[in-house]
C-alpha cells in the first residue's frame, strides 16, 4: 500500500505551463509533475501538496490545507 507523501510546489515558470517542479519535504527529491486541472489556480508557489507513488509513477492527489 502506497501512503501519500508530502511535498511543497514551487514553480520559477509561468502557471499556464504543463509541468511543475516539486520537491518532497522527507527526501528533498526534486521532480517534475503535471497539476490536475481541478487543482490549477489554486495551487501556488511554496504551498504544500500530498502526492501518491506507485509502480514507478507520481499523481498529485490534494492540496494541504
């Protein structure tokens, strides 16, 4: 079972593009991911998101209150 992890957004490119750079807040992983388009224009940079992994991919799941 995969728990979901969290990782806090920062973003230096405009928010119109597709993918974003996310760093996890236990590993200090940097990585690319796309934003779900429920979740574009709420997500802004430096907030925290909760992320899923398995079989090797990544899926944002919600952002941190």
């Amino acid at each position: 079972m995969t728990y979901p992890s969290s990782c806090k957004f920062k973003s230096p490119l405009p928010l119109l593009l597709l993918l974003f750079q996310l760093m996890d807040l236990f590993s200090y992983e940097a990585f690319q991911l796309t934003i779900p388009l429920e979740l574009r224009g709420e997500v802004e940079e430096g907030d925290e998101i909760e992320y899923i992994q398995a079989l090797g991919r990544k899926k944002i799941e919600r952002k941190k209150s």
